[in-house]
C-alpha cells in the first residue's frame, strides 16, 4: 500500500514582480480623486488609452489630511518615491517611498517651509532626479507674504515654484526660488529634452475676474535653472494640473479640464508646435491630475492581479508514527473532538475547565480528577 499522500496547494509569490526580467514598459498615471482621497493608478501601452487599475493605493494621512497631485520618480536603485500635496494650507508636503507601487512606506511629512515666516502654503509638489549630480529636486509652489510685493493681488494669490535637493530622502538642502516669471503660478513640471531642460507651469487664475491663467513653457540648461518663458502659452483655457510624458515618438501634455470634468492632450515633436490630441486620447472617468511615468509591464500585472499562487507539492507519509502526549500535561488546551492537540496554552491553566472528566472516556478518571480538597481553620467536607 502507497501510505504517501501528495498534494498540490499554492504559496504566495514574492511581494514583487521581478522587474528586471523584461525591457517591457508602459505608462503609469497617478491621480486621486475629489478633494484629494489617495492614491491612484491608471495604465497604458502608448500613453493615449488608459485604463484603471481598480483601488486607493495610499490613504491620505499627514499634513492637513489630503493626498492630491501625486507625483513618482523612480531612483536608480529601483525605489519609487512619492510627494503629494497633503494640505490646503501646509507648511510641506506629503512623502512616501516603495519597490513594488503597492507597499508603501509609513508617510512622513516633510516641513519645508515651515521655517519660512509667512507660508501660506505647499502646493503641487513634483520630483526630479538628476543624473549628472545624483541628486534628487523636490519642486512645490507657496505663496510667502512679504515675498514678491510687486505682483501681489486681491485677485490671486502670489505662488513662486520653491525647490530643495536631497540623495537620501533624509538630509535636504534649505528651499530656495526655483522659477520667477514675473508672475503667480502654479504646478511646474519638468522633463529633459535631449541637451536642455523643458518645463511647463500654470499661470495664476484670476476666478473672480473670469481670467484664466494660461499654459506657459520654460526652457534651462540645468534642473536648477535659470529658467526662462520660451514663446508662447500651450493653452488658454482653464485648465490645471499639467502631465508631461515622452512616448519615444512624442511629448504629450495632459491637462486637467476640472470645471469640465474631462482631461485634454496636447503633442509635439519640437516643443514649438503644439496640437490638440483630445480627442485621441480616453483617460479614467472622475481621474484628477497626477504624473505620468514609465514602469516595468510585469509591475503593472502585480498591481492588476495581485499576489499570484505558485504550486507546491507537499508530500504526507501517512504510515509516520506521531507524537506522543502526556496524559499528565498541564495547563494544555486539548480540543474534545478526539483529544486533538488545538494549539497553545490554555490561558486560565485550569485543566479541562468543563469538569467534564468522565470514566467512560478513561476508566481513571471521576468528578475530581485533577483537584485535590484544601482545608482552613478546621474546615473538612461533610
């Protein structure tokens, strides 16, 4: 007779893909939603069609209780980081790191401006790393009374793109104005284009007046400027939140319609000429604007399917000798099915806190098994 038993049962993978098993890429879109509930995902393998990937990835949970403009560099040590916006009036932003998109480090709040008198806020914040230094830009918007007299405005507030440096996440040089139009602005994102450095930011609307602040690009020789307008605005038309990704054959700029509820998309070869792709493009209904990056396909299959089953085979020699339990073993919690051995010890240390030691079950036993009479001042039983 076999007495071996084998079976087939799944354990879980690792925790995540194996990233450097393929050169295959697509395009991830981070986002929330409403006011700022958490993290999103959408993905596509042209940058044109997306499609969610069902779940809130990270909860809001520093700062003033938000989780909006998310935006992920991936270093080269395969880490993705993140920064948020975590608040209307903050005085920093929200970070978390992750190797997989789906486990995230505990959230941190990072107070950039907080010794800054003044801050009204941290805005949009965005992450740059640059290669040639090894350094990380973390970008963000704030308006800083006192800073800029020239344009302030009872029509709009007075934001400045602010930026600091850091290569580990933990040390970071003091916040510094990164970019000075001349005007108020938000959301400045940025991306190199072969030999220079392009970026776009929203100029300041002014909503009581019904004035919008356009679309501008600016153009550096260095992540850290200085930089410069470059010709005109991309767009006119309310919008915010502006999205860069390089397809290989193109720019495209997403832009967050938000009165409007939809987003657009503009291409170029040149960073000159700009059309309207719009309507080629189908982003997630209710998406609100993040960033755009490129990640590993089999990262986006983990976050679609989730932990996968590999098979195991376990094998179950059914003619072993088991192990043997003292009947005199105290303080065990046995299950009454059969005596089995449940697992543990039982807390209260009571033997079989049931009395219900029967002699039909074992011919030694009666009502007193495993007690024994104590008397005080004389005391016996009747």
């Amino acid at each position: 007779m076999n007495n071996l038993l084998t079976l087939a049962i799944g354990t879980l993978a690792s925790s995540s893909p194996l990233v450097d098993a393929t050169p295959d890429e697509v395009f991830l879109f981070t986002s929330f939603r409403g006011n700022g509930d958490g993290l999103h995902y959408a993905w596509s393998e042209d940058g044109r069609t997306w499609e969610e990937i069902p779940g809130v990835f990270l909860d809001p949970a520093v700062g003033g209780g938000l989780l909006r403009d998310p935006d992920i560099e991936r270093g080269p040590d395969g880490v993705y980081h993140m920064v948020w916006t975590s608040g209307w009036s903050d005085s920093g932003i929200g970070y978390a790191s992750s190797e997989d998109l789906n486990s995230w480090s505990t959230p941190r709040f990072l107070p950039f401006m907080s010794g800054v008198e003044g801050t009204r806020n941290c805005w949009a914040p965005e992450l740059f790393y640059d290669g040639e230094t090894g350094r990380f830009l973390i970008t963000w918007s704030s308006d800083v009374e006192g800073r800029f007299p020239e344009t302030v405005s009872s029509d709009r507030m007075n934001n400045r793109t602010y930026f600091v440096t850091t290569t580990d996440f933990e040390a970071f040089s003091d916040p510094e104005v990164l970019v000075e139009p001349g005007f108020d602005h938000i959301d400045f994102s940025m991306m190199r284009d072969d030999e220079r450095y392009v970026a776009v930011i929203k100029e300041g609307d002014k909503q009581g007046r019904g004035v919008w602040g356009p679309i501008h690009r600016l153009e550096a020789g260095s992540p850290t400027g200085p930089w410069r307008l470059a010709g005109e605005p991309v767009i006119t038309a309310r919008a915010e939140g502006p999205a860069l990704v390089d397809t290989g054959s193109e720019t495209l700029l997403y832009v967050d319609f938000y009165t409007e509820g939809r987003f657009g998309a503009y291409a170029t070869e040149d960073w000159s000429r700009w059309r309207d792709v719009s309507e080629a493009v189908r982003t997630v209904r209710g998406q609100r604007h993040g960033s755009i990056l490129r990640v590993p396909r089999p990262m986006v299959d983990w976050l679609i399917d989730g932990p996968r089953l590999d098979p195991l085979s376990l094998r179950v020699d059914l003619s072993a000798e088991g192990t043997a339990i003292s009947p005199l073993l105290f303080g065990v919690f046995f299950e009454d099915i059969n005596y089995a051995a449940d697992g543990g010890l039982y807390a209260e240390l009571v033997r079989n806190r049931s009395f219900e030691f029967n002699a039909t079950e074992q011919s030694s036993w009666n009502a007193l098994t495993g007690w024994r009479m104590v008397t005080h001042g004389g005391g016996g039983w009747p």
